[in-house]
C-alpha cells in the first residue's frame, strides 16, 4: 500500500518527467526508478509508467501532425509492423516475470543512457546527409521489419525509445529530418498505445499511481513547453543520462 508520502514523491516525479520529455527526452530514467523506490514491484512499475505516460505520446504527434501529411501509405505499413511489435514486447514482459526483468533493469538503464547520450550526434549526422525525397513502397517495407524489432524492446521497457526508431528511419528511409521525427513519434504512439492497453489486462497496473503520474506528467509537460527557450536541452539531457547511468550502477550491484 502506497502512502501520502509516496503519491507525492511519484507525483513529482512525473511533473519531472514531463517536463524533461517536453525539452530533451528520457523521462522514464526518472519515473521507473521513483516507482521502484516506493515499493512498486519492477514489472509492475515498467507496466504503470507505460500506461501513465501515453498521453505524451498523443500531445508530439499532435504538435507534428502537418509533418505527417504525404506519409498516409508509409503509416498504413510500419504502424501495423510497430503495434504487433509493442504487444509482444508487453508479452515478453509479462511472461519473463519479475525475475528475469530484474536481472536485465541494470543493462536496460544503463543501454537507455547511453542513447539519450547519443541522441545529438545522431540528429547531426542525420541532418548532415544528403536527403532525397523518395518514399518508394519497396524501402516503407523493408524498414518495417527492424522497426518491429525496435518495438518489441519498447513495448518490453522503452526507455530510449525514440533514439533506436529515428536512427533505424534515418538509416533506411530518404526524406526530411522533420518528417522523419514527426513519423518517430506517430510510433512511439502505436507502440505505447499497443503496450498499454495488452497492460491494462495483466492486472499489473498500479492504477492510483498511475492516475497520479498521468496528471504530473501532463503538467510537466505544459511547464516544458513554457520553460524550453530558458533551459538548455543539452543540458537537461546530460542531467538525465547522468541520473540513469547512476540508477543503472545502483541495481548493478545490489
């Protein structure tokens, strides 16, 4: 049973979260660990943190649904490949249990930090090839494959996420770096969404927790959006991986 003390330590953490996720990215190196913390078990607090921040998800593609337009046959091809991708991810989760999950958080946090630390060069080589718009049918299918792949690690823990699709877009797919992010994070949405709701049947989500998280990041996130030009995102995203390579040697050794 959660305490006062609890909701209010989840609660601004999510706050955190969102407003990390609206500048650099990596919120759930925040919210997973404070979940864990409180004494939610570690499945348990990977489902609830998957369910609680799905409305985030909704808010980028929003923000980027112009670039999405002219993508309608690409959509109609990887958002299958990434849904099916991030139940069985949810799947595996489930089935591995508790043990095998947290034998595996170190490497997960401390993997996830170190994409979160890549992020940036990985948007400069990306901005520095010589795009050419070709969105042939033949490369949309070939890229569904590895984004599948890339999905089920999202639908299993999903931190660092975001990096994995966009390079796996970048590397396969010819086309604007914005649109590519713009089709990134119609993704992330699938994903989530498809993990989600397979979690909502598990009878493993923290709900009270979850309801709690869901409106701290939801604040965070306005605040992040008020707050972007006066913080660096660089900064802020170099607290995060630091937070996270700290987490990840925390479980490491105990």
């Amino acid at each position: 049973m959660l305490s006062v003390t609890d909701y209010v330590v989840i609660g601004l953490a999510a706050l955190a979260a969102g407003l990390v996720n609206a500048i650099a990215g990596g919120g759930t190196l925040i919210t997973f660990p404070v979940l864990t913390a409180v004494g939610v078990p570690a499945v348990a607090a990977n489902i609830t943190n998957a369910v609680a921040l799905c409305p985030g998800f909704l808010g980028a593609v929003y923000a980027q649904r112009r670039d999405l337009d002219g993508q309608e046959r690409r959509l109609r091809i990887v958002l299958p490949a990434s849904a099916v991708g991030g139940i069985v991810g949810g799947i595996l989760l489930v089935i591995g249990g508790e043990r095998v999950f947290r034998s595996l958080i170190p490497f997960l946090i401390l993997g996830a930090s170190a994409l979160l630390a890549a992020q940036d060069r990985l948007r400069a080589w990306l901005a520095r090839r010589p795009w050419h718009r070709t969105t042939g049918h033949g490369s949309d299918m070939r890229v569904a494959v590895p984004l599948a792949l890339g999905a089920v690690y999202g639908g299993y823990f999903g931190a660092g996420l975001s990096v994995i699709m966009l390079a796996v877009l970048g590397l396969m797919l010819d086309d604007s770096l914005t649109r590519l992010n713009a089709l990134k994070s119609a993704l992330g949405l699938v994903i989530n969404v498809a993990a989600a709701l397979f979690f909502v049947f598990s009878g493993q989500v923290v709900w009270t927790a979850a309801a709690v998280m869901a409106a701290g990041a939801l604040l965070g996130g306005v605040v992040g959006g008020k707050v972007a030009g006066m913080i660096a995102p660089s900064t802020l995203r170099w607290t995060v991986v630091a937070i996270g390579a700290v987490v990840g040697l925390i479980y490491l050794v105990t």
